[in-house]
C-alpha cells in the first residue's frame, strides 16, 4: 500500500500519523470496493432487465430475506469495525502521555508564539526533539485559531479564554509545516509555522543558545532582565541597602571579606562562582542561602548578569 499513500497523503511524521492513514486507506479501499459492486451491478441489471417490448411486464416480487439481511449484517459488521478502530485512534490522539515536553502555544493575529518551560520563547518555530512525545498547551489572544499540523495528522482549536491540548510524537529528523486551520482574518494565511524535529544534541544546543532575545539583546540589558525575572532582585538590591544578600552597588573591583577565609576581589570570575556555586565562599555577615544558578542559566544568561553587576555603580 506504500505507493497508495505516497499518492494521496502527506509526509508522515509520527507513528500516529501512519495509524491514521491505515484507517484512512481501509476505508477508502472499503468504498472502491463497494462502489465499483454496486455501480457494476447497477450497470449490469440496467442492461439485463431492459424492456424487451410492449408486452414485457416486470414480474412482481416483494422482498428477499437472504439478500436483504446480507445487505444489512455486512456493512453493520465493517462499520462496527471501523467505528472501534476511529474510536481507538481518537483516544489515542487526546490523551498524551505523562512524561510529554510541554509547550505553551499562543495563538494570535497572526503568528505563533511558544513558550519552554525554562521561559525561553520563539516565534512561528517551535523546535522539538526526535522521538519524544510533545504536548502543546494552546490558547488563542483573540479569535479562534487552530493549529494544524498535515504530517503528524492533528488538529484542534485555539480558543480563547480556554486551554486546549494536543500532543505528538516525531519519529525522525526533519522540518514540517504547520496551519491556521480557522480562517482568522485578513493575515490567516500569514500564519504558517515551522516544525523543526531535531536530533536529542541538536535540540540541547538549540535550547542551550536561547531565544531571540537572549541571543541578541546587549548583554547589561539582559541581565538587568534576568535580575528581575531569576529572583535576584528580592536577595539583591541595587541601592547599596541590605537584603538577604548584599547590595549589587558597587561590589565589583572592591575587596570583600569572606566567612573564613581571606578577603577576595570582586572580578568577574568571584560573581561567576558566586552565582554558580554561591557556597564556594560565603560574604561575611551573610547566610549561605543563595541557591545555586548551575543548570538555570545559559550561558550568555551568564555573562549577562556578570556584565549587569559590573555595570551598578
Ligand atoms: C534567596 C536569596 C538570594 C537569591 C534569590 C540570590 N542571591 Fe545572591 N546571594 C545571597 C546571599 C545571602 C549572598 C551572600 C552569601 C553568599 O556569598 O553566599 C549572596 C551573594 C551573591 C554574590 C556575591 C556578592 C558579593 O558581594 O560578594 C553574587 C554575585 C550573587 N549573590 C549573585 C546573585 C545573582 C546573579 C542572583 C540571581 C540570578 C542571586 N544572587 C540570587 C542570596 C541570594
Ligand atoms: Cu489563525
């Protein structure tokens, strides 16, 4: 049958989309097969019962228990089959399993918004890794959108006001696309996104250079960001006043003195450790509270933050 779907149907890019074209091309091949029987016979009756001449009178007959439970029993047997089957896959398609990557899918007019769960965004690109299951948790800011994706088979509204869900799983490596199914207004058909399945590693160092913004943005700014938005700023003040932790204002270049130890220099490989290993020396007069930032922040997120601590004067 694989010359059959390469015909008629898209690439397939799950496992799930293969299960639906089985049911699809079941009941396509269900339908020739009935067509082309009834239509025959059809034919073949027109032709053999034609009227011969004035006198030819059609016999009277009032029904043929035989036939007409065949007639019955067979489809309601095929179609009991066809009902469970759809009825399978159906089940299949709305309950993703537990261990999904979850991604927060924004529709609006008109583009795609994503969002990781480390808060990392991108636009009208989402990008997934091979093999894993993928549940996307969507919502719309203003109409009615629908998210559509031909190769995995799927598709659900994008309301509102209201979350829907829908999960895939990628079986190899490549690009697909993905629709507004819900005609939206004037930039409906702008809203063309992009699948990219990657490999595991490919999709680690995706995720590891970050969005857009983290990627771009000059690097004291992100960091004053990342000040705000990683809970810095509740430890941390910028004024020179004390909180949990010590004032940013001013530390760098200064000498600070540590529990225990000598007194270091505020360079910019003490603020990396501090903020990647901040039980390595605690400051003096201070807790050893501050939780570790090892694995919570990119790389750039990183230098960002040395740069912004740098930069209070
Ligand atoms: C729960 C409170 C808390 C949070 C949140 C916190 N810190 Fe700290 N931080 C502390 C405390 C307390 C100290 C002092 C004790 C120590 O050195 O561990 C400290 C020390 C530091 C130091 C050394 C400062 C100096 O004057 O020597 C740096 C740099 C630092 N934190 C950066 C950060 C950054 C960047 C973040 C956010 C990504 C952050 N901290 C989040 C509590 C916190
Ligand atoms: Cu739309």
């Amino acid at each position: 049958m694989n010359w059959l779907r390469s015909i008629i149907l898209p690439a397939e890019g799950s496992a799930y989309a293969r299960q639906v074209d089985d049911l699809y091309i079941a009941i396509i091949v269900i339908c020739a097969f009935f067509f082309v029987l009834i239509a025959g016979l059809l034919s073949y009756f027109v032709w053999r019962y034609r009227r011969r001449g004035p006198d030819d009178v059609t016999p009277h007959i009032s029904h043929n228990l035989k036939l007409e439970l065949l007639w019955s029993i067979v489809p309601l047997i095929i179609l009991t089959v066809l009902f469970f089957w759809g009825f399978n896959s159906y089940m299949v398609a709305r309950v993703a399993p537990g261990e999904a990557l979850e991604i927060q899918v924004t529709g609006k007019k008109w583009l795609w918004q994503f969002e990781y769960p480390d808060g990392m965004r991108t636009l009208n690109e989402v990008h997934v890794p091979v093999g894993k299951a993928v549940k996307f948790i969507m919502s719309s800011e203003d109409v009615i959108h629908s998210f559509y994706a031909p190769s995995f088979r799927v598709k659900m509204d994008v309301l509102p006001n209201r979350y829907t869900e829908l999960w895939l799983q990628p079986r190899e490596e490549g690009v697909h696309t993905l629709f507004c199914a819900e005609y939206c207004g004037r930039g409906h058909s702008d809203m063309l996104g992009k699948i990219v399945v990657d490999s595991e590693e490919k999709f680690q160092e995706w995720q590891a250079l970050g969005d857009e913004q983290t990627r771009t943005m000059p690097l004291a700014e992100l960091g004053a960001l990342l000040y705000e938005s990683k809970g810095c700023s509740s430890c941390h003040s910028l004024d020179g006043s004390r909180r949990e932790g010590p004032s940013f204002r001013g530390v760098f270049g200064e000498m600070t003195s540590i529990t225990g130890g000598p007194p270091v220099k505020v360079d910019e490989n003490y603020l990396r450790e501090s903020i990647l290993d901040p039980q390595a020396k605690i400051v003096a007069g201070f807790e050893g509270i501050m939780p570790t930032f090892q694995g919570l922040l990119r790389e750039r997120e990183i230098n960002a933050l040395v740069e912004f601590i740098k930069s209070r004067k």
